[in-house]
C-alpha cells in the first residue's frame, strides 16, 4: 500500500514510532478485522537469523489492536488496551513479507476477545498465531469513539 492509502486508512492519524522503527503497514482495516504487512530485513532478525519472537509478539498484538478499534467516522478514534495475550510460535521466517490479520471474535461492551495469525507473504505458511482480551478505553466502546 502506498503512502496515501495507509493515511487513508489511518484517517489522518500519525503513524507511531514503534511502527517506524519496525516498518509494519496498515494494509487492510475494516470494522472486526485488519492486516499488517511487514519486509523482513536485519534489524527483525535474532542471533539464529530468523525474525525474533518479539517482533512476531509485537505484530500479533497491533494487528489484534486494530481489527477492534476501526472507527468510520473522519477525526475520530478507537482504542484499546491489551489484558491478555498468549502466542504460538508456529514456524520462522528469514526473509520476504510477513502478513498479519487479526479479528475481532467477539465479547462484552468492554472486554473483547480477539484471534491473530502471521504467515508468510511468499509461502502462506503459517509463522504465529495468538488469542487475546483487550479493553476498550473510555468513549471507544462506542463506534464513534472519540476525538482525535
């Protein structure tokens, strides 16, 4: 996605410095689901050469973020906070695209539940997946959240 479409998406929200560091992209955002891409390079890359657990963690919990916290209305936001997260490291990856989706798999008001998987952009194998509970921060229980 180019640079346009990820504004687009991000509805005119500055993308973090964690997500520059790492290189991740909104690909796909839409009410219960979302999809990050990342290019594997070096600075993803443990002591054996593959992508660190960290960075597949870091992945899943964003993409889970995402996929609840879509907001259609222009100038306002989502948010949420992690309570739980537990990952399965499936597989590794060295080089290519990573793609994670996660999806809103359902809850209360408040707590929700959510599902993450990354695979390999190249092979679709699968690399993690995760469960999770996240929290609605105040106002973003309501899908049209709060002022940015």
């Amino acid at each position: 996605m180019d640079e346009q479409g990820m504004d687009d998406l991000l509805n005119g929200e500055p993308e973090s410095g964690f997500q520059r560091l790492l290189g991740y992209a909104l690909s796909r955002w839409e009410e219960g689901e979302a999809k990050l891409t990342m290019a594997i390079d070096d600075r993803h890359l443990n002591r054996a050469g593959v992508v660190h657990g960290g960075v597949l963690v870091t992945l899943l919990d964003t993409v889970s973020g995402f996929s609840a916290t879509y907001c259609p209305f222009p100038g306002r936001v989502r948010r949420v906070v992690t309570l739980s997260l537990s990952t399965s490291f499936l597989g590794q990856a060295r080089t290519g695209t990573l793609i994670a989706t996660g999806r809103l798999r359902g809850g209360g008001r408040k707590i929700i539940g959510i599902a993450a998987e990354i695979r390999h952009g190249d092979t679709g194998a699968l690399i993690a997946t995760s469960e999770g509970m996240f929290k609605y921060r105040p106002g973003s229980e309501n899908r049209e959240g709060t002022e940015l």
